[in-house]
C-alpha cells in the first residue's frame, strides 16, 4: 500500500496483485487508481497561498509603522491574536521559555513584521537538543497564520437579526495555519506564526534547546528566534486513552460540497480522512450520526442527509437500508473515532421526515407533531429496526439516541418511545438542565450560558453522581456565550479555559455542535448567517488547523494532566494543593467575565512545575 500526500491530503493506492489478478491486470488497475488519486488532488481546487485574503476593514495607523525600519521576528503570547496591521508591543529576538509532558503538544505563537515586502518567505525549524537526546526538527511544524474575516458577538443574544453578514461591524483576525511557505508578505503588515511542538513520547525529560527561523529572499541571513523546552518526568496518554469526553459534530455533507465530489463515493471517504484523523487526534470519542434527513434546519449550508434510506412499500410497511450508515460508523473507526455513537435525531428541529414511495417512485415528506400519531407511526418500527440492525454489527451497546435543545415534555415523550421499544436504548440531550429527565441521560451536556439552574441544583455533585453511574457530563458553548467560547473572534486564551472548567466543575469533557460546518468560502470568510463567526466550524479546508482548535486541544491535555497527577499523589493531596486552588477559581461567573486569561496563566504556572 502506499500513499500520495499532498496538503494533508493523503490519497491511498492499494496493492491489488495479492488479490488474485495477474500483474498485467494489477499494474493496469494501480495506474488507474493513481490517475484517480491524482484527479482526486486537484479537487482542492485553488491552493490557499493563491486564495486572496479579504481586506482589512480596520483603518491602518501609519504613524505607528514610520518607527519600524526593517524586518523584526518575535515571540508573542498564545492568549491573543495579533493584528495584521497593528504594530505589535514585542521585543524581537528574545527566547522564549516553555514546559511539556513526554507525548504531550506544546503550542507556541510568534510574530513576523516589517515596512518593506518581502518574498519566498520559508519557515525552518531546528533540533532541540537536550542533555540525553534530541527532539528532531521533525517533531516542531512551524505554519503562518492566515487572516480570515470575522465578526463582533452577536448583540449579546447569540445570533445577528439578518443573514447579511455584510451589514454588520467586521474585524480581520488570524486563525487558520496554512503551512510553512509564503510567496510575499507586504510591507507594513503583521504574520503571526503557529509552532506546534510534538514531544516524543519516549523523550528524556530534561532542558531542550531549540530555534525557528525565517529566511526569506530580501535577508542576507536568518531571523532566528531561540526557545528553551523543560520536558517533565511525565507522559501524557495516547489521545485515544483519553477520558475527556469530546463530542464536536462532524458534517460530512460540508466536505463533499467543499471538495465537489460525490456524496459516499470513495473519493468522499478519501478527502474527509486527514480532516477526521486530525480530529481524532484530539481525542473526539463521538461519531455523529443522522438517521433522520434535515435535523436541524438551514442553519447550515449544507443540510445534513440521513445516514438511513427510509423507504415505503405500497402496502405501507417500513423498510430501512444502512449501507450509509454502516460506512460511516466503519469509516470513522478507522479514524480512530469508535467509542460512541451519537444518532440524530428522533425529536428534530423541523417536524417532517423523508422517505422514499415505492409505490410512486418518488421521495416524499412525512409530516408529524412530537407525540401524535404520525410521530409513533414513523419512529416506533424505525427504532426497533435500529436496534436489531445495531445489536447485529455489535453496536448496539455503544450508540445513543441523542437530541438537541429539545424541551422537558417533548423528552419525555422521545425517552417513553425509545424505552418502550428496547429498555436498553441510550439516551442523550444537548441544552438546558431538565430536572425530571436528567438521571435518564446515559449523554447529557448543559449549555454554559444556561448553567445557572444546573449549578443550583449542585451541579459538581450531580457530575459526581452521574460519573459513578457511569454516565457522561459535558458543558457545551454555542452561538449564545460571549464569553468563553471557541469563535474566530474570541480570546484565544477562552478555547484553553474549557478543559480547566471541566475540571474545576467535575464534567467528563465539551460538546461543540459544529466542526466543519464550512461557509461557502471559509479560506477567506469565517462568518455565516446569523451565528458568530467561527460559531459553525473549527477546522479548515484541506486540514487546516485553525489556532483556537489548538488551544482547545491544550485545554483537553491540562485536564489529562491533572487527572493523571491525581493520581499520582492520591496519598498527599497537599502537593496539589496550589493547583487545586487554581483549579478552583474557574467558575462560570470568572469565565463569563472574561478572566480566562488570567486563571489559565495562574494554573499553568501551577501545573508545570510538578
């Protein structure tokens, strides 16, 4: 087997002449396969370097770039984004100083300015040498920043009143890492720097030291910028050993679109795989899965397919093809995404189905009201053909009927049905605290900005509680927190804070309802309708990474970190004590008034030194 990568595009030609063909006919088909591979490649359309990005809609000051004479590289701060025509505050060339765990992501920012353009502009990244060892250049993936549209927050309700994103105040902001090659950079213009180092997980701990630097044609020699790396005595778990319950929706749909290739074809599967292996490597444990077409309205650009073809004979019976549904789940574990299956959804936010009319040879519309008859026709034989399929593959035990923001009454009744037709169903909901439903969630997740209820109800108990009954608690942010949250506008420092809250607060981990619920141009634009921006997706086109994703990941390793240290010093919870009480400080209250950056500074500096 071998594989053409190109992007993080990885494109995967299998060897054929072991299964049964002759060489002639093996070696015939494996050139058909690379010419398709290579087909499939170009579908990435316009490479992002040739993408122009969007005019900053911030008036420059100039008398802030008359003091700045040459080229300057700089270490900056990962709680903030910087500006790209905003000179920064920075004193360039000084080292930089940082700690990690053995197999844990360090996560660094630099910062590149000057008044004149300059051109071929490389980013190189040294050894870091330590005292037993070295950690190789290799492991240290330097990227420029891109620049993509962004918003102000949506009037403090979550949402704009109009899907025109043009009538409302814009701000240009970093946040997708498009790679380490840049054709020009302008004069008198700002290019942040991402560096992302992957210490080896059998690294001796100990001081490294290391450099990255600019080349670019307009220099004679190098910026370099040094940096110091103290590997502690402990290593962080695989990301699939991970007990962070992550759950951030995937859209399949968004990539067939994006990418313009058939929706389940092999070319399909193909494109999405780096995209989905990135986000296992963040330790996502939840498949999204739709069983229903249309879950959740147009607030997407592509609407959401049903992963179950539903059809209907002409005497009325039900029938219910998986093939989709099969692949995906397949698919996703070979990401390494298996340990649960969230389907979606029997309480939908529009009140039809589809299905397909034998009879006619037409697809058709099934409408219905949550709880009334034609509501138990459709989902009553769906839900027991599910099982049975489910229980077939092995599945059964794994998979969750999940619903989202539904209402009290309208659980109820979903939980009644599904209860009914197998007792051993799982439930989940994503929104507000139910009271009456809550010990009947296997998966609940609470909104941040309505946690209120939650928390007076004793929210770090009930986390407790539903933790030993071995159920999951998340926190989830959407379009109506301000503060914290994961938006392209956000303080960075806000997408670290969550894991810390999910400690402070005793939940399991963090949903999020979109990963890559792409835009039409999301290279250039990171707004959409009436949400946020940044509210529908996390990751960019052909694997970008985007640094707020990062800094989520940071956050999920903190609480593994602390989780692990726990234990360690179960006997002598004094050690922890400075940390816990960090720990401790990270409440709904600090968060929603924007103290992220200080309590993640605080309880960083508690955490590196054990």
């Amino acid at each position: 087997m071998k594989k053409i990568v190109r992007n993080c595009l990885v494109v995967t030609v299998f060897s054929l002449a072991a299964n049964g063909l002759n060489a002639q006919d093996a070696e015939q088909t494996q050139a058909a396969q690379k010419v398709q591979a290579q087909q499939l490649i170009r579908r990435e359309m316009v490479p992002v370097e040739q993408i122009e990005e969007m005019a900053d809609p911030a008036v420059k000051d100039s008398a802030q770039w008359q003091n700045v004479k040459g080229t300057s590289l700089a270490w900056g701060t990962t709680a903030r984004r910087y500006g790209k025509h905003e000179v920064p505050a920075l004193k360039a060339g000084k080292a930089l100083s940082a700690t990690g765990w053995k197999g844990e992501r360090i996560f660094l920012q630099a910062v590149l300015w000057g008044d004149k353009e300059i051109t071929e502009v490389n980013l190189i990244a040294s050894d870091l040498i330590g005292p037993k060892g070295i950690i190789p250049s290799s492991a240290v993936i330097p990227g420029f920043e891109r620049f993509v549209m962004g918003d102000t927050y949506g009037n403090g309700s979550g949402w704009f009143h109009t899907d025109d994103v043009t009538t409302r105040d814009s701000v240009l902001v970093a946040d997708p890492v498009i790679g380490p090659y840049m054709a020009s950079i302008e004069g008198e213009t700002v290019r942040p720097i991402w560096v992302e180092v992957k210490i080896p997980a059998d690294a001796a701990p100990g001081l490294y030291k290391g450099s990255v630097m600019v080349a670019c044609k307009e220099l004679d020699k190098p910026l370099t910028l040094k940096y110091n790396l103290n590997v502690r005595n402990h290593t962080l778990a695989e990301p699939s050993e991970w007990s962070f319950h992550l759950d951030l929706w995937q859209n399949p749909s968004s990539i067939a679109r994006y990418y313009n290739v058939t929706p389940w074809s092999p070319e399909h599967f193909e494109v999405m795989r780096p995209i989905m292996e990135h986000l296992a490597a963040a330790g996502e444990k939840v498949v999204t899965a739709t069983i229903l077409y249309d879950c959740w309205g147009p607030q997407t650009l592509d609407l959401f397919d049903s992963m179950v073809r539903v059809s209907r004979d002409i005497d009325g019976n039900w029938a219910y093809d998986y093939t989709i549904f099969d692949r995906w789940v397949e698919f996703m574990a070979s990401c390494g995404i298996d340990a649960q299956i969230n389907c979606f959804s029997i309480i939908p936010w529009q009140t039809r189905a589809r299905y397909y009319d034998m009879a006619t040879g037409t697809i058709e519309d099934y409408p219905f009201s949550v709880g009334d008859d034609n509501y138990f026709a459709f989902f009553k034989p769906m839900l027991a053909d599910l099982a049975k399929h489910l229980k077939a593959k092995g599945w059964f035990e794994k998979t969750v009927i999940a619903m989202d923001e539904r209402n009290e009454e309208q659980m109820r009744i979903a939980i009644d049905m599904a209860r009914e037709i197998d007792p051993g169903y799982k439930i989940a909901l994503a929104g507000n605290y139910h009271p009456t439903v809550e010990s009947e969630l296997y998966d609940l997740s609470v909104t941040f900005k309505g946690e209120q209820p939650y928390i007076e109800a004793g929210n770090t108990a009930i986390n407790a509680r539903r933790s030993a009954e071995g159920k999951f608690t998340t926190i989830y942010t959407c379009c109506g927190e301000d503060h914290p949250n994961t938006f392209s506008i956000s303080p960075l420092v806000e997408s670290a804070s969550i894991g810390w809250y999910a400690l402070a607060a005793g939940y399991d981990g963090y949903l999020r309802w979109a990963f890559n619920s792409w835009n039409q141009e999301p290279l250039r634009d990171s707004r959409w309708i009436r949400f946020t921006s940044g509210d529908a997706f996390l990751i960019y086109p052909q694997c970008r990474t985007s640094i707020r994703f990062d800094l989520l990941v940071e956050g999920i390793q903190a609480f593994e970190k602390v989780r692990a240290l726990r234990r360690e010093y179960a006997d002598n919870p004094k050690a922890l004590l400075r940390l816990e009480q960090t720990i401790a400080a990270f409440t709904n209250e600090a968060l929603t008034a924007g103290r992220a950056e200080e309590l993640v500074s605080r309880a960083k500096a508690a955490l590196d030194v054990l």
